[in-house]
C-alpha cells in the first residue's frame, strides 16, 4: 500500500512539490520506522526497514528509500565511494552539484573544505538555474561535478558530458551515474519516441529519452573522461552492504579528467 501511494505521488506532481513536500514529510515518518534491521551511512540512521520507493511497478522496490534523510541505495553507494575512494571529505575543492540530492546538498554544504555550488533546471534547492547542455560557467572552473541521474532526461548528452567535461580542472573528477541495463550492451534511444506511456515503456520513466546500456563508458570516453568502472558495492563486506541495502548490480563511475 505504502507503495503504491508513493508510486501515486511521484507520478502525479511536479518534482519542486515533491521536494517542498518531503522535506516537511520526511522527519515524521521516520519515527514510526526506527529499529536496527537497516542503517544509512548518509545519516546515520537506524531502522527496521526503509520506505519503499519507484515511479511504475516496472521500477518499485522494497526497503529502498532512507525515511530520514531519503537516500536510496544508489545515493549510499555514491556515499561510500566518496569517502573511501575520493579526497572529497577533506581536500579543499570547488564543487558542482547539479540536480543535488536532498540527502546531500546540506552535509556538503556544511562541509569546510568544499566551495560548493547547486544547480538544477528548476529545482528549489538549487543555487543557480540552467540547461546542462549550456552551463554558463568558464571552463576549468570547478575540481568536481556531481550528476547523477540526469543525463537520461537530456536530449542532446553528448553536449552535456562535454559541458560537464569542460567545466571541470584537469586532474578534477566527475560523479555521474545514470539509470542503466547492464543486460544490455547498447543503450536504447529513439527521438522519434515521444509518448510518456511507451518512453515508461521502453526506459523506465516516462520522463526519460534514453536507456543506458553497457557502451555508457564508451561515451564518457568520447568526450574526454578516463573512465574507472567499478562493482564498487562487491568490495563491501556482505553483511554491511545488505543492511545499507546498497545496489549489487549497479556500475559505478568514476570520470577523470586527466
């Protein structure tokens, strides 16, 4: 029930709502579930589950989404990596975060290491509007930019990985993951596709032009990256990773501009 309700609601209204929304929501709830099944890294909480999360039955899970701070398994997977596998807790670095994650944006914000800077289309919480096709910023500007789960609503991606890739220092790295089928060695996309109902379809969402397939580090590498591709929740030790409830299937990228 709990499911469906929240697969209604994230169909129904626009994504600023739900944010206004779920940052009234999100404390409340989260005192109904505390127990010691579940922990989020983000935040640190405690639970005997998570909510569950997904915009069509296609897409929704159980025990995915943090009550407290709403992160989802791939936001505390992205988490894990950052502190162990990144400099990005302690080293000063100026810092793009474009459609930041409410489960982010106040943490690194409050980060003294970090110039940090939010940017979204539209959303609330951000610091600056644009299109990520044409970020109104000087090249080499920035040591790190996060991305992630956007590029699968752009038309033009090529742009935006080389935008994101010009923004970016040499020796600075970016953070974006994409919604993907790792069954699948090519990505599917049809411009011709234009119904929300076969684009939900075909890709998941009905927001979404694309489907990543396997080559999605053959494009980041067409625009300059030097790709590390990892199972990074593998290297976790097993018990760890299910109680974070982390995403064992989901690639994670680590794009460098070197």
């Amino acid at each position: 029930m709990i499911q469906g309700i929240i697969r209604f609601l994230l169909q129904i209204f626009p994504r600023p709502f739900l944010i206004r929304m779920s940052l009234l929501m999100n404390r409340f709830v989260a005192i109904f579930l505390i127990g010691n099944k579940v922990e989020c890294p983000v935040c640190g909480g405690h639970f005997r589950k998570f909510l569950p999360y997904g915009y069509t039955k296609q897409t929704g899970r159980e025990n995915a989404l943090c009550p407290k701070c709403l992160s989802l398994e791939r936001h505390r997977l992205m988490w894990l990596f950052l502190k162990a596998k990144t400099d990005f807790f302690n080293q000063k670095l100026k810092v793009l975060h474009i459609a930041p994650e409410q489960c982010f944006y106040k943490r690194f914000r409050k980060l003294p290491n970090l110039d940090y800077t939010t940017a979204d289309l539209e959303s609330p919480i951000a610091d600056v509007h644009f299109d990520v096709q044409e970020i109104p910023f000087e090249k080499e500007s920035y040591d790190v930019v996060i991305c992630n789960h956007v590029l699968e609503h752009v038309a033009d991606d090529k742009k935006a990985m080389s935008e994101i890739y010009r923004v970016l220092k040499p020796s600075g790295f970016a953070i974006l993951q994409v919604p993907m089928d790792t069954d699948n060695p090519n990505t599917m996309e049809d411009p011709s596709v234009t119904d929300p109902k076969e684009r939900e379809r075909l890709y998941r969402q009905k927001d979404h032009v694309r489907l990543y397939g396997l080559d999605y580090a053959d494009k980041l590498k067409a625009v300059g990256f030097t790709v590390n591709a990892s199972a990074y929740a593998e290297e976790l030790n097993a018990d760890l990773a299910n109680k974070y409830r982390l995403p064992m299937k989901e690639i994670f990228y680590y794009n460098q501009k070197l």
